[in-house]
C-alpha cells in the first residue's frame, strides 16, 4: 500500500506541473490585462504598476519565479485586493465552499444511495424505472438550470426558502445543496444499482437466504459492504468536483465562497488569484482521487493484493 501512495503522489506531480504550466501561459494569452481598467491610466503609471508586480520581467522569468514562490508556499499578491495575498483570499473562501460540497456530498449520498439500492431490488420493475428514470433528468439537467428554477419554485412561488446568501438567515443553505448535490445524486443512483445487482447475484448471498436469513438483514448486512464499493471509489472524484464546480451555484446564490473570488478574478484578469485557486483546486482533485483509491482498496481485498 504504501508503495502505492508513493507511485501515486510521484505522479502528481508532473500533472500539477502541466496544469501550472498551461493555466500560466493561457491567462496572459486572453485579451486585456489586470491594470487595463474602464478609467485609462497613463503609461508612466500603468509602468510602475508592472514593475511593482514584476509584470515587466520576460514570460519565461516570470514563470519560474511563480514556481519558486509557489514551492516555498508563496502564491503571490492579488493585482485587485491590494495587500492582501492570493493564500489569504483562498482561505476566506474555502471554508465556505467546501462547507456547501460537504453538504451537497451528503444529499447526494444519501438519496442516491437510497434510490439505487431501491431501484436494485426489483429490476426492470416500476420500482427500478420511476428512480433511474428521475437520475437520467438529473444527470442532463446542469446547475445553471436547475437552480433558478428551485429559486423560482421555492423562493417566489412558494416563498419558503431563501434564495441568496450563506448562514444569514434559516435554510439558506438548502437550496444550493440540492442545486449543487443533485446531479452527483443521479450518478451514485445509477452507480449504487449497478453495485447492488452485481453483488445480489453472487452465490454467497443465495446462501445467506437459504439459511433463513431476513431480507433486510442480507441487505443490509450482507449486501451493502460490496455493492457500494462503487460508490465509494466514485466520493473522492465527487467530492472534488462539487468544490471545484460550486463557481455557478455561488454565483446564483450569492454565496461568499471560492468559486465568486475565481469568478471575479477571471473578469478582472487578476493572474495570480486565477493561478492559485487553479493549483489549489487541483490539489485538492488528486488528492480526493487518491483518497478514494484508498477507501477502495480497504473495502475490496482484491485491490489491496494489487498494491503489495
């Protein structure tokens, strides 16, 4: 196992070196600048703001002192918050974000799991169809849809939530969980059906049935622990990608996270702040993949003989 924590983190690290690498040379690639603001500043000072931010320097200088400052923990000052740093913005932001994926993760999980595992007990039944039928709708339905119409139904119609902010008021923070949580919901259905049928058709469930054993207990007791291998495997990815993909759900709702600060950066081309939540998040992406390596090789023995 640890052999194989090793290779793994040995190769995160030229794929967080290409993502550095491309996401550096793209940005400065976009039209506009960071000081190229509505209200035209004169060269001399457009010049000084360069220098201060070392923009002057040639690319290639520039981007090995990004990596030097990145290697010692530096990424940087923020060209639109001015003395304050890339680390700093990130850390006031993350907490919220990730605060919104734990809890849209655990929507997700628990009626995905609950829909596909009912959905598995009678396949190709009403009872299979109604459920993955609703996961396929979710799947295609993205957020930026789904969220407005949660706020037109909930928010205006009914007027029972509230439709912008984070912790300001009760239950603003239901409906960017359901907008963010629902279509990872959909996947672990489909995910947790496909797990549950595999796992119901082995021979030592059949067994466990034939010695009298009740139903729910050779579910739940029996029948859980290897059909969700699947699931779990998929949390790590899932986990991740809800961090990494809440920018839209934050910037629907209002919500004072990470994902408005990379919003904001984007349009005001603010470099370092783009540079930074991208190697953050990507960080945070190979680490959650490996996590979830790791959580399935403990529930699968197969995979743990693999990595000795």
């Amino acid at each position: 196992m640890f052999k194989f924590l090793g290779l793994r983190l040995l190769q995160a690290i030229p794929v967080l070196l290409v993502v550095i690498t491309v996401t550096f040379f793209l940005v400065r690639a976009a039209p506009g600048g960071p000081f190229d603001d509505e209200k035209a500043v004169s060269p001399q000072v457009k010049a000084a703001l360069e220098a201060q931010y070392n923009l002057d320097q040639p690319m290639h200088q520039q981007f090995f002192s990004y990596l030097i400052g990145l290697v010692q923990g530096d990424m940087g000052p923020s060209f639109k918050y001015p003395g304050r740093s890339v680390d700093e913005l990130i850390f006031q932001g993350f907490p919220v974000t990730a605060e919104l994926g734990l809890y849209a993760l655990l929507f997700a999980v628990a009626l995905g799991v609950l829909a596909g595992v009912f959905a598995s007990l009678r396949p190709n039944t009403k009872q299979d169809y109604i459920p993955m039928s609703a996961a396929m709708v979710g799947i295609c339905m993205p957020s930026f849809l789904l969220g407005p119409i949660l706020v037109l139904v909930f928010g205006l119609w009914f007027d029972v939530l509230p439709v912008s902010g984070w912790g300001n008021s009760p239950g603003d923070k239901i409906l960017p969980s359901l907008t963010l949580g629902s279509t990872y919901a959909a996947y672990i259905a489909r995910l947790s059906r496909s797990g549950m049928l595999e796992i119901l058709s082995q021979d030592y469930l059949r067994t466990a049935r034939a010695k009298g054993l009740p139903e729910h207990t050779v579910i739940i007791k029996h029948a859980l622990r290897g059909g969700l291998a699947p699931v779990i495997a998929f949390l790590g990815p899932a986990f991740a990608g809800l961090l990494s993909g809440s920018f839209v759900v934050e910037t629907i709702f209002q919500i004072p996270g990470l994902g408005r600060f990379y919003v904001q950066a984007a349009f005001n081309r603010d470099y370092t702040m783009i540079l930074g939540t991208t190697v953050f998040l990507s960080t945070l992406i190979v680490f959650f993949n490996l996590l979830s390596d790791v959580l399935a090789a403990w529930l699968n023995p197969r995979l743990r003989y693999q990595f000795k």
